[in-house]
C-alpha cells in the first residue's frame, strides 16, 4: 500500500518517455524560497539571519540537493548586491578597502526608500560587516558620519550606541562648517592685503558659530601667523609675542609688500598696519619713520593715499560703536607737518602785548621749546590787543589783560589725538577729534624728543597732549 509520502514523491519523480518533464523537487523548492526571501529583502530592505537560517533548514528537511542551496545562496547575494538590500550570507568584496564604502552604501539607498532605519536592519548590517572582518565601532561611526554630512532624511531607531555616535558627529559636524566657513571669510577678506577691524570680526564670529572658545582663539591665532606669512596687515593685537625690532621689520615688509604687489597704500591698508603696530605697543612715529627710511633706500614710487577714513568695503558692517573704538585705538598718523602752532603763538602774543601797552613784559615761561624739525611759515594768528590805558603821573599802569592762550587740535588727519593724564606714558583720559578747543593750563615738557603741552579738555579735563597735534585757534585744523 502507498503511503502518501511515496505518492508526492512518486508524482514529483520526472517521467521518462512522456511529453511532458515537471522539475525536479529540489529546483522547486529552491525557486520558491527564491521568491519567498527575495520579496522579504526587497519590502524590508533586508534578510535577517534567522529568516535565512530557517530557510535553509527547511530545505533540509525537505531533502533539497545541496548544490540548490549554493545556487540560491548566489542568486540571492546577487539580488542584494544589485537592488541595495542586505543578505546576512553575501560574500565579502575581494578589496578589502570596498568593504566599509559597500556597506555604507547600502545604507544610504536605504535611506532613500524608507523614512525609517529599524533597529533590526541596523543590526544585520552591522552583523554583515563583522562576517567581512569590519569592526563593529568603525562601521558605526562610518554610518553616523554619513548620515549627518549628507543630511540623510530618516529617523533612526536607536541602537549599538548610535544616539552618541549620532550626536557626536553632528557637533563635529558644525565644527567643520564653521571651520570652513571661517577660512572662507578669511581668504575673501584678506586677499585685498589687509583685514580690517570689521574684517576680523566677521572671521572670529564664523568660528563661535560652532566652535569653542579656546579653539577659536586657537584657529584665530592661526589664521594671524597665516596673515603674517602672506605680509597681510592685521588690524588687531598680535597673536605671537616677538621682539619690538622684529616686529617693526614685518610691519615695514607688509608695506612694502603691499606696495610692490598694488602699487599704492590704500587707507584701509594703513588704518590696520598703523593698528597692528598700536597692538604691539610701537609707536606710530617709529613705524613712519622706519617706512620712510625703507622707501627712500627702494625708491617707491607710491605714498600713501590722501584723508583716512574708516575702510568701506563692508560700511553695512561698521557700527557706530565699532568705527569710535577703532579711532580710538589708532595711533595719530605721522606727516610732514608744520611746527606745532604752540610753540609760535606765545611768544608772538609776548611781543603784540609789548607793543599795545608800551610797557615791557617778560615772556610767558608756558612754551619755551625749540622749533620743529620740518619747519614752515606758520599760519597767521590774529589776536586782539588789550586797551591801552593812557600813563597817568598820580596812577600807576593798570596790568595788561592776558586771555588765556586757546589751541585747537590739528594735523591728524581726522584721526583725533589723544589726551594722556601724564606726557607720552600715562593713559589716555580723552579722544580730541581735529578742531577741538583747548586751554593752556602749564608748562610745556620735553620727553623723549617730542613736546608735551598741559592742557585743559572742553568738559574741563585736564591732562598733556603732543604739541605736534595743537594749532592756533585761528588755523585750519585740516592743515597739514
């Protein structure tokens, strides 16, 4: 008698001589797992393990042939490896180095088919690196990495630690932006030859946009020693301390680069090498001085450009607040100027109140200096003689008058010069704009070649000022 076992087998035996051959039993069951896993990989984007391992242990007790397994094992990884989903049984890639790029790649098609990485799909793929021999953390941190720099649109649920890694990589993500975003702003700013105030300020707020505070002082400083290898002018402190005579050099190299590579020093050149050498503490009259001797030797054929102003290549970025600190940390800029009009105007004033009242008076000891070095005529002062008091037998003369002596500030260009508590080193009490009034209160004082006037400010501050920088009251302030 048959058993129904005998009779499927019996059915499913090929016929020989017949018209017809039905497939063996072991092709049939290979195309049907076939197609039962190849829609499972293609609707999910994978093939668990364990849906794989069943697979195969069906086929066993079925008693399909052992090279059908092989041959499904193939079609299937040829499956995967042509339509982007994973099969946990797919032979590695002959070059090691294709392993990572593989893997990543199927992730990112993935990535494109569904708004959702599970958690199961994670873990086959992490499990398909570990049979090519990739570490579980390296292949982690590659997938992190790519999600967030190419912005993959999917959600990910969490697992193998991948809400770290994810985060990690996405902060690191903002540094790298920020980073190349600083370096951007830093090449289109300073490729004029200069970096302004408002020029640093946009490059140091690129890099706090996803960067520390010690780090970017650290790029920020990098970005100064890259400015100086360019002989770009930096209108800021100096991120290396150097020596004074070395430092003076550079500043000299950087205008005489800039002059061989232009032909011409504009302002926004100057207002950031004279506030670079302020930075580090040399004094504008030595920078000139130094310039000046190297143009000479050179033979430059340049000057520098007329009035200083502000640098308008981004005036939008120029806030009331910023343009008054960057005029206050300039130092005045030095150009052949007349003799300070102090040193002229009292003993003129000595000698008109001689002659108004016939009666001899020494001269006022408030300005006894010597005359500048690049003297010219200086300019008409017109005072007003006090009245003369006809001489009396029976009265004695009346004292003259004598206004206090009034100056106005002058020859800085528009700059302002600085009024200090104390001559040439003591700090600086106010900024006095060009045409300022102020009133001689003491004696003038020489200190390291330069005259040093006490004067009295508008709001009734007291302090010293260079006598270079005040004229008459009655000049021209824009005189130089």
């Amino acid at each position: 008698m048959d058993t129904p076992t005998d009779a499927v087998a019996h059915e499913q035996t090929p016929r020989v001589g017949g018209t017809g051959r039905q497939r063996p039993h072991s092709e049939q069951l290979r195309v049907a797992t076939f197609n039962e896993l190849i829609h499972l990989g293609q609707r999910s984007g994978f093939i668990e393990a364990q849906q794989w391992q069943t697979a195969l242990g069906r086929m066993d007790d079925l008693e399909a042939a052992c090279d059908e397994q092989a041959t499904l094992r193939a079609e299937l990884a040829r499956a995967a490896a042509a339509q982007n989903w994973l099969f946990p049984d797919e032979a590695p890639p002959a070059d090691p180095r294709q392993r990572l790029e593989v893997l990543v790649g199927r992730a990112r098609a993935h990535a494109r088919r569904s708004r959702v990485i599970t958690q199961a799909y994670l873990s086959t793929l992490l499990a398909l690196g570990s049979n090519w021999g990739l570490e579980h953390d390296h292949v982690a941190q590659a997938l992190a990495h790519a999600c967030v720099s190419e912005h993959w649109r999917v959600d990910w649920e969490i697992a193998c630690d991948m809400e770290g890694l994810l985060g990690a990589e996405l902060a690191g993500e903002r540094q790298r932006a920020a980073r190349s975003h600083a370096q951007a702003t830093y090449q289109r700013r300073g490729r004029k030859g200069w970096l302004s105030q408002s020029d640093l300020m946009h490059v140091y707020s690129s890099l706090r946009q996803g960067v520390g505070d010690v780090e970017a002082r650290e790029l920020f400083a990098g970005f100064h020693r890259d400015a100086n290898a360019r002989r770009w002018a930096w209108a800021g402190a100096s991120a290396t301390v150097l020596p004074t005579d070395e430092c003076l050099r550079l500043l000299v190299e950087k205008v005489a680069q800039q002059v061989h590579r232009t032909g011409r020093v504009p302002h926004g050149f100057r207002q950031a090498v004279v506030a670079e050498a302020a930075g580090a503490h040399i004094e504008a009259s030595d920078l000139f001085e130094a310039i000046e001797v190297r143009s000479i030797r050179e033979q430059w054929p340049v000057a520098f450009d007329g009035q200083p102003r502000l640098d308008s290549l981004d005036p939008n970025s120029w806030a009331p607040w910023a343009a008054e600190r960057l005029r206050a940390a300039l130092t005045p800029v030095v150009r052949p100027v007349a003799p300070s009009g102090l040193r002229m105007a009292m003993p003129l004033l000595a000698f008109l109140t001689v002659v108004s009242v016939n009666h001899p008076i020494a001269p006022s000891p408030v300005l006894s200096g010597s005359q500048g070095a690049l003297a010219v005529a200086p300019p008409a002062v017109a005072v007003a003689a006090p009245p003369v008091i006809p001489a009396s037998p029976a009265a004695t003369p009346a004292p003259p008058v004598i206004q206090p002596l009034t100056l106005v500030v002058a020859h800085t260009d528009g700059v302002g010069a600085r009024l200090r508590t104390a001559p040439a080193t003591g700090p600086v009490a106010r900024l006095l704009s060009d045409g300022t009034a102020v009133v001689v209160i003491g004696s003038e004082m020489q200190v390291g070649g330069t005259a040093w006037a006490q004067v009295r400010a508008p709001d009734g501050t007291p302090g010293w000022m260079s006598a270079d920088f005040l004229s008459p009251s009655g000049s021209d302030p824009s005189a130089g």
